[in-house]
C-alpha cells in the first residue's frame, strides 16, 4: 500500500527505511508518514499526506508499555516510584533523541527547507518525536513482537540496566554536590503548579540555582517532584558540558 503523486521532498526509499529499522518491511508508507515533520505540509498544502504525530502518540505509548513491561519483569523487588523513575530515564525527550541520533535518523526527515535550515534536524523535539514515530510505525507494520524488538535494540541493549537500576537515586544530593563543587548557590526547589483533588493531587516542582531556573519534575508527591526536577537539571548540565 502506497500513497499516490507525493512531491518528491515527502518521499523515501524502501532501502533507506529498511537501513532505519534494520527489517523488510510492508507498509511503506507508514514509515515515510513517521519521517515525516508537520512543516512539510505548509509547503504542500494541496496534498493530503500526513505528519509524524499520530504515529508519535502511538509510539509513545508504546515505548511506555513495552518498557514498562520489561522493567517490571526485570526488577520484581524495585516499588512503582522506582520503576517509574528508572523509565523515565530511558524514555523522556533527551534519551530519545539520543537514539535518534545514535540512527542518524535526523537526515532521513522530511521536512520543510526553513526547518532545516533552523537546525530542525538536530532539534531533541523533534527527533524524539521522530523516534516514537518509528516506533509506531513499526507496531502497525510488522506488529508487537516487532516492535518490542526494535525497542529492545534501539533503546536497552546499550544499557545496563542492573547498574542503572543500582545507582544512587538522590538526584537532590548529587546535584547539590555538583553546585557546591562549582561554588554555586544551593539549589532550591519552588512548587509552581499544583492539580487534581486534595486527596490525588500532582504537584510540579521547579529547581533554581541563584537567579537561574532550571528544570521542571511533575509527581504524585512534592518529594519525588522534587527528585524528578533534580533528575532532570543534573541532565539537562550533562549535555551543556558536553556540548562545551
């Protein structure tokens, strides 16, 4: 199955998707729409090919349960906050470009020239959004033990997930620790938004550093909402330095 007369910027091979996913496959089109960026439709506004974001949610949800699947089977003595915050860390938005990267997925997108041009192929957003795209796309090609395998070779076999699992989880510690060794201010943790009921409410906690603010962390308690911040501000410092 195949979707007729596309311009030749909304199109992909065959060989270069079965590179991507490292399978044969059947719907090509299902790849090609997961390739695809939604700024690619402003230019060809008179067609009715679709963007990447349907797969996205999709794939997202996807990577959530099947990661969640092998987690739990993998760690039967670690509690739903642990195994909540160890999937986190191999599925939020900075992990995911990673794989994406890792693929060299960006230059196989299809998007506009301005986008690209705005480094829209090197962007984390887009190229998670890419990845769960993928990820979809493979589910409904190829079906579920398909797409478990993709997950497995693209997202866990480069980790070790005992070790993960096993490293000190006080994201508050390490990063006060990391401040004090730069002679920093101590971090400090704000509550600024707060939802749902008195008796299931979710709160969301922003980290700063002096005058600077840094990242958010959402959860079920103002304590893992704050490690969840923590979490992600000792990430987000990671990829400065190295970009440095």
């Amino acid at each position: 199955m195949s979707e007729p007369s596309l311009p030749p910027d909304a199109q992909v091979s065959r060989t270069t998707v079965e590179q991507l996913v490292d399978r044969p496959v059947d719907g090509l089109f299902l790849y090609r729409r997961a390739l695809t960026h939604r700024s690619l439709l402003r230019v060809h506004p008179t067609h009715t090919f679709q963007s990447n974001e349907r797969l996205e949610f999709l794939g997202d949800a996807l990577l959530d349960l099947l990661i969640g699947e092998v987690l739990y089977d993998r760690f039967p003595d670690k509690a739903e906050g642990a195994l909540t915050r160890l999937r986190a860390r191999l599925v939020s938005e900075r992990p995911l470009a990673a794989y994406a990267r890792r693929m060299d997925l960006g230059a196989h997108l299809l998007m506009s020239d301005n986008a690209a041009r705005g480094q829209g192929r090197d962007n984390p957003s887009i190229l998670a959004d890419a990845f769960e795209a993928l990820v979809g796309a493979v589910y409904l090609d190829q079906g579920y033990e398909a797409a478990r395998q993709f997950i497995q070779d693209h997202v866990l076999d480069p980790f070790d997930l005992v070790e993960m699992a096993t490293q000190d989880e006080n994201y508050k510690s390490q990063l006060l620790e990391r401040m004090q060794a730069r002679s920093r201010p101590q971090p400090t943790y704000h509550v600024v938004q707060e939802d749902g009921p008195s008796h299931d409410k979710t709160f969301t906690v922003e980290v700063r550093v002096g005058d600077t603010a840094y990242e958010q962390g959402t959860a079920g308690s103002k304590q893992e909402a704050e490690q969840q911040a923590a979490r992600q501000t000792l990430e987000q410092i990671a990829t400065e330095e190295s970009a440095t």
